[in-house]
C-alpha cells in the first residue's frame, strides 16, 4: 500500500495538474497520430487519471469552476446544481466532483451519468443517477476532440427534458477541425452556452516556457516547446 504526504486542503492550479500529469503518464510529449492523421507533439489519456490524487485535484479542478460559474449568473451558491458525466470517463468525474463541490464550497449538487446502450430490464433506460427532467445541466468531460460525443449527450439529455447550462472539459486542444473553429469553439456557438477547459494547450506551452519540465529528466527534451509552438501555429484557433 502507497502512503504520501498530501495536503490537507489542496487546490487546483494548472501547473500542478499539468506536472502530476506528466508524473503519471496521462499527459506525454512525444510524437502521436491522431485519428485525424495529424502529429501531435503531446497526447492525454485521461483513462490514466487513475489515483486518489490525481482524480482529487481534477475534481477539485471542476468544482471550483462550477462554483465560479454560480456565483457569476446566481450571486450565490443557493441554486440547485445538476451536473453530468459523459460516459464512460466521465462518470468517475462527476461523482468526485459532487463530492468535492459538497465538501469545499458547501454545494449539494445532484449528478448522473448516461449509459452507451440502454438498458432494458430493471429501471431501464440510458440515465443512472439524478433525475434531470425539466432541469439545466452541467455536463462533464476529459476531452472534446471533434465534439460527437458531446453532441450524442446533449441529445440524450434533451430526450430526457433537460438543457444544457454548460460544459466542462479537463483540456482543450484549442485545434481547428475541419472548418476555422475548434470543436469546443463550434459547441458553444451551437448551443449558446459556456464550455471552458480546466488546462489548455497555451498552458501546456507555458509551463515549458518556464521550465518546470526541468525537474523531471524524461520532459527535458530542449525541441519540445518548439514543437508545441509549432503545432499551435498550425494547427490553433
């Protein structure tokens, strides 16, 4: 069993997320190909995001900028909160987040999840958790690359009765698709609601620019930030 030091009461900030990403292998430089055929100088697998640690600050991550985004459009935190995971990654993501905005910003906030495929026997259907009939909801995710699968949630959700308040990814690629816009960039035009990123590429590029990458010998590699100012010159919105 793995004891550490952890800190009683930590906060989210991207360059810790970022480095404890690095740490675990969830985010590595290198040379990756993407579905899309492209060379990406970096590739996230949030399915790595497997430790109490790491699924704590991205929760952390996700409930402060939840409890932000209240207090800007209710002046409070009194309003009732529905939050949803994307499956299938984002269902551990929505639980802890509940359990983080209770804990640290005193938020009750009711979650759900959606299944791929239906479910045909016991309660049946494709949602599991908080009854969002007539509700707006916060959806939660690692990653919107071409926005599919976020587009099938919403779908989902508006099958159910619910809209969509807003949504929260853990990175933003902040890469044009097919057209001039990005992904997250089309989702919020279409939908007309807020959809932020707890870490973007540009702080990706920073945190090598100030070379925290240093302190681990495996990101020394002095090309990398060339590489990623490259690629968001190519390839960014």
């Amino acid at each position: 069993m793995s004891h550490v030091t952890r800190p009683q009461d930590p906060t989210f900030s991207s360059h810790q997320f970022i480095q404890l990403a690095l740490d675990n292998q969830v985010l590595k430089f290198g040379e990756f190909v993407l579905k899309s055929g492209r060379i990406s100088p970096y590739f996230f697998n949030a399915g790595l995001l497997a430790t109490g640690e790491m699924l704590s600050l991205l929760a952390r991550g996700y409930a402060d900028a939840l409890a932000e985004e209240m207090g800007a459009h209710n002046g409070d935190n009194e309003q009732e909160l529905v939050i949803f995971g994307a499956a299938y990654k984002g269902i551990p993501f929505v639980a802890a987040t509940a359990q983080a905005l209770w804990l640290h910003h005193g938020i009750n906030a009711k979650w759900g999840y959606n299944r791929k495929e239906a479910k045909t026997h016991g309660e049946g259907g494709n949602l599991v958790g908080a009854d969002v009939t007539g509700k707006a909801v916060w959806v939660l995710d690692d990653v919107i690359t071409a926005g599919t699968a976020m587009r099938e949630v919403v779908e989902i959700l508006e099958k159910a009765g619910a809209s969509v308040a807003g949504i929260i990814v853990a990175l933003d690629r902040k890469e044009k698709g097919q057209a001039a816009h990005s992904a997250i960039q089309e989702l919020a035009a279409t939908l007309q609601v807020p959809v932020r990123a707890l870490v973007d590429i540009d702080d990706l590029i920073s945190y090598l620019a100030d070379d925290h990458g240093a302190q681990n010998g495996q990101h020394k590699d002095a090309t990398q930030l060339a590489k990623m100012q490259h690629y968001r010159e190519q390839y960014g919105v």
